[in-house]
C-alpha cells in the first residue's frame, strides 16, 4: 500500500512540473550597461532599480504580451564603472547573449564609444547622454532617453529671467568631457537668451574635496545665477556648500539630475533653493500606475531617487514598440522603422498622453523618448516642482 501511495505521489509531482514547465513564459532579455559605482553611480543605480521594479512587477503579473507570446522580462546589467572600455565589454556581452534593446549608458564617452559594437550587433539603445551625433544621420541605433541639456538649459535660464530677474550668469564644471560640452551648450544658450555671462572657464578634478579655491574666483564676478555644469550627484553638495559658506546668495542650478537624499547629507539647510532636472512627472501629473510603480521600488530597495520618474520609460518604450511591431524583437530595422509613428497610451501620466518619439527640432529623426521636463528646486529635504514644460 504505502508503495503505490509513494509511485501515486510521484506521478501526481511529475505531472505537476510537467504543467509548471508549460506554463512557464519564454524569457525576453533586455540590457543595461551604465554606471553603478563611483561618484556618477545615482544615475545608473536609477536606470538600473527602475527596470527592475518593473520587469519584477510585469512577471509578477503574468509577463508581457508581444504578438502571440507572452514572455517574462529578464534584466541583463553590466556596471560600466564610467570607463568607455568598460561600457564596450559591455555592449559585447549584451551582443554575445543576443540581446537587441539596451538602456544607458549613462554619460557622453561611454554612449559615443558602444556606437560601433550596437550598429555592427544590430542593438538599439537608449543613452542619458546628450551627443547630438548619437542620434543625427547617419546614427540610427541610439535613443535619447531622457531631456538633454541644451533642451533643459534655455528653458531654465528663461523662467529664471523671467521670474527671478536673473542677468547675470556663470559656469563652472569638472574637467571631463561630458560637463564641458554641457557647459559650451549652456553658455551659447545663455547668450542666445541675453544673459550676461560672466565666468565660463573655471574647471575641477573629479576627485578635488576642497572647492573653496576652485570657486573663490567664480564668486569673484557676482553672477545672479552659478551653473553647476554636468554636475554629478556626489559633487553637488559639496559645490554648494563652498559656495554658500563663501558667501554666495543667488542661485544655483544645474541640468543634471539630482538624488534629495544625497543633497541633504552634503549640504543640508544650503542646498535649499538649488535647481535641477527632476523626474518626469509630479503628483498633478502621476497616473495612479506610476504610484504604484513608485510604492514598488520602494518596497524592492528600501528608498526612492525622484530621477526614476524619468529611467522608468525607457523599458516601457522598448516594450510597447516590440508590441506593436513584433518581428523587431531581433530585427531593429523593423523597430527603427516604426518610430516615425509609433503612439501608445503613456500609463504614468493622468489625462491623454502618448508614448511617442521626438527629437525632430534637436536632430532631425525621431531619436529621443517624449518625457515631460519638470524642473525642480530643492528644498528642506525634498524637491518640490517648479515648472514643467516639454520637448518636441
């Protein structure tokens, strides 16, 4: 008797598995190569976090369906560490597992140097680095995925002179390529706009922790506005505070984003007022799904970067064009073709937004992910929003 329980047992198991076999869901590999680690690693800990809250969430929930296969979503990621070599080896692997759609990397070298390794391997990928030539013709293969800087820049030195009186201003930045291009965007746009600028040549190490005598000459020229070019978010607060303990009383902004938390820890009560790119959305603008989203990733890591409101899109972007054009879940030409008037319902933002391609006035294709701009301005710990605007 207790044999055939056991043999009865048995088959009733192997069914079992057999059935969960079944109905496990094909998996869908989508990558992430940017930068965990170092002083820049915010950025890519929120592209990273963010796809992974989702991915978890979509899984949860039964997976996605593309065509007539519904798959789970398998996160690939590789800390770039903010080396363009490093960011390569990435791309190979991405390629060598046969991977087509990526998100990052997240500064100007790493994007420019995987163009080679994502065109040869047919991969699409979707950077937070501003180069023009990424996404003008004859480049196809990259995504801007977030707001640029020289999209940012004007429309924040503009409600600043509008509303704040500003006329005067000044750049500093880190003596790396990334800042110093946003720093040349920022000052041909200050110009453009008739501000006055009044200091543009004063750069940093990355590594330098005493910024009082970087800036001493910068306070020099009494700008309304100092403009914390390419800032990272470990920088920041230690720019502000030298600032502010050397006396400086206007304002200070940046086109970067930033993290609250670390702001808070470096700079405390200084850092109020300080201006910067914030996520794409605000609570007037939250759908609930982006509550939810928000109440995920909490759940998942413990904290919440307010940029995430932005890195969210770009793996619902990828998604929701694979649903629409299927065959381009391995061929991107079929992906590339489709953007030009692609249009889906934008599940984070109330009302009738789209998820759409843009980048026509920047570039000349449609090359960059339609994100709402909100800008922000910190204060006592949080950010708050200040106005909100949006790129064609």
């Amino acid at each position: 008797m207790q044999r055939r329980t056991l043999l009865k047992t048995a088959v009733i198991v192997t069914a079992l598995q057999a059935t969960m076999a079944l109905a496990e869901n094909p998996v869908l590999k989508i990558g992430f190569v940017g930068v965990t680690s170092g002083p820049a690693a915010a950025w890519g800990i929120s592209n990273q976090r963010s796809m992974e809250a989702r991915a978890a969430w979509i899984n949860e929930t039964g997976g996605y369906t593309i065509g007539e296969t519904t798959y789970d979503i398998e996160i690939v990621s590789f800390d770039d560490q903010k080396d363009p070599k490093r960011a390569i080896a990435g791309m190979e692997k991405m390629a060598q597992e046969g991977i087509h759609y990526v998100v990052g990397p997240n500064v100007d070298d790493g994007a420019a140097a995987v163009r080679p390794v994502a065109e040869a391997n047919g991969i699409m990928y979707f950077p937070y680095a501003f180069p023009k030539s990424l996404y003008q013709a004859p480049a196809s293969n990259a995504v801007l995925g977030m707001v640029a800087n020289y999209q940012s820049g004007p429309a924040i030195y503009k409600y600043l002179m509008e509303n704040e009186g500003v006329k005067t201003v000044a750049f500093i930045a880190a003596n790396e390529s990334d800042p110093l291009s946003q720093r040349d965007g920022g000052v041909a746009a200050a110009k453009e706009l008739g501000l006055e600028v009044v200091s543009d040549n004063v750069t940093y190490q990355v590594d330098t922790t005493d910024f009082t005598p970087v800036l001493t000459p910068v306070m020099r020229s009494r700008p309304d506005l100092l403009v914390l070019s390419g800032v990272s978010p470990a920088n920041a607060p230690q720019l502000i505070r030298s600032a502010r303990e050397l006396g400086f009383e206007g304002l200070i902004s940046t086109e970067t984003a930033q993290d609250a938390g670390v702001l808070a820890e470096g700079a405390g009560d200084l850092a109020n007022g300080f201006i910067s790119v914030g996520g794409a959305s605000t609570p007037e603008l939250a759908s609930p799904m982006m509550n939810e989203f928000v109440d995920r990733y909490k759940k998942m890591f413990g904290e919440y970067n307010d940029e995430s409101n932005t890195k969210v899109y770009a793996l619902e972007y990828i998604l929701e064009t694979l649903k629409a054009e299927p065959s381009a879940i391995k061929d991107v030409d079929v992906f590339q073709a489709s953007m030009d008037t692609f249009e889906a319902p934008n599940p984070y933002m109330n009302g009738d937004a789209k998820l759409r391609y843009v980048g026509m006035s920047s570039f000349g294709q449609r090359r960059q992910v339609a994100v709402p701009l909100v800008v922000n301005v910190y204060q006592d710990g949080v950010f708050e929003t200040l106005f909100v605007a949006e790129v064609d």
